[in-house]
C-alpha cells in the first residue's frame, strides 16, 4: 500500500462489498463462494478490474525468488490463508478486458484512471513485454491525460468536489503525485521528454 498508494482500502472493500452483493471479504473465518456479482454501475467494471489486480499483487507478494510459497515462522494467518488459494493466469486479461470497456480519451471516472494505474504497475512489477518499443511512455502518457481530464493536476483543496473528505483528497494528491514521480523516472531512464 505504501509502495503503490492508489486506492484507498476502506473505499475499495466497500465497493467490493456492494459488488459480491453485501458479502464481507476482510472476514477470513467465512468461506462462503461468490456465485453471483452485481454490476449496477457500468464503472464497476473499472473497480472489478482492480480486483483482479490487487489479488494478483496479493499472491505474488507471497512468492519467494523461485516462485514458491514457504511457510517460516513470521508468516501470518492472512498470508496463509490467500496461499491455499490458487490463483488464475486469467486475472490480468479479465482486468485487461475490464479495461477495454472504456473509452479512455474521454473524460472518465476515479475508479477507472484508478485500473489503468494499477494495471500499468503490475505490468512494471511482472516484467512483462506488454510495454516494449516505447508503450510504457505511451502508457504513462495517456494516464496523465486521464488525470488531467478529472483535474488531479489542481489541489483538491482548491477544487469544488462532490463530497471530497480529508482522506480522499489525499489519495487525490498521491495519485498525481505517482504519475508526475512515474513520468520523471521514465525520462530520466529513457531520455525522452516528460
């Protein structure tokens, strides 16, 4: 969380809530399956979407160097419980597909800047060659247009929001924060302009 500050827990498990239909997912003495998810809004893709990517951090951090999971003694309950879990190689294309069923040049949501970011960090993370040939600049980019386009590059002090509490307009500052941090690491690495 600290690492990749763009969502905020307490909002993201009750979206999560409202989407598995009230079931409560930090209770991990409850196993009861989730057949059934309800998608009122069409944004709760976006925050699905960003579902699928935090269970993919959450069972990668999990992994040693090799790619096992082993249980020493400092390894908590929590970390127990999500091993006995398989995770899907499916997450990421879901989230992916998630991703897909916006129009990411127009205007759009939090929650869905939120996927894009998230998404654009597990590919970093991952290694994988999702953004070879200059994509990652092309990526980064594009969200700092997203985020332009909501108006996180103005201090949420200064800007009427509807219902912007202390705690959401400093998640409004982290994410500007982490893309202008993101976009000044790439320029500084590649060369090319921010």
């Amino acid at each position: 969380y600290p690492f990749v500050p763009y969502i905020d827990e307490f909002d993201f498990i009750a979206d999560i809530e409202r989407i598995i239909s009230g079931n409560h997912i930090t209770d991990l003495n409850n196993d009861e399956p989730i057949n059934h998810i309800n998608l009122p809004k069409h944004t709760d893709l976006a925050i699905l979407g960003s579902l699928l990517i935090v269970i993919m951090f959450a069972h990668e951090s999990l992994l040693d160097n090799t790619g096992n999971f082993v249980i020493t003694e400092n390894t908590t309950d929590t970390e127990k419980y999500l091993a006995t879990y398989k995770h899907s190689q499916y997450l990421i294309p879901f989230s992916e597909l998630c991703m897909n069923e916006f129009k990411l040049l127009k205007r759009c949501q939090l929650s869905v800047l939120q996927c894009a970011i998230l998404l654009r960090e597990y590919q970093r993370v991952d290694g994988c060659d999702c953004f070879a040939d200059g994509d990652s600049h092309i990526y980064t980019g594009l969200l700092i247009q997203m985020a332009t386009t909501i108006g996180l590059n103005r201090d949420p002090e200064f800007v009427e929001y509807d219902t912007v509490h202390a705690r959401k307009s400093v998640l409004l500052r982290k994410i500007w924060y982490g893309l202008v941090s993101a976009d000044n690491h790439q320029y500084m690495q590649t060369g090319a302009p921010p």
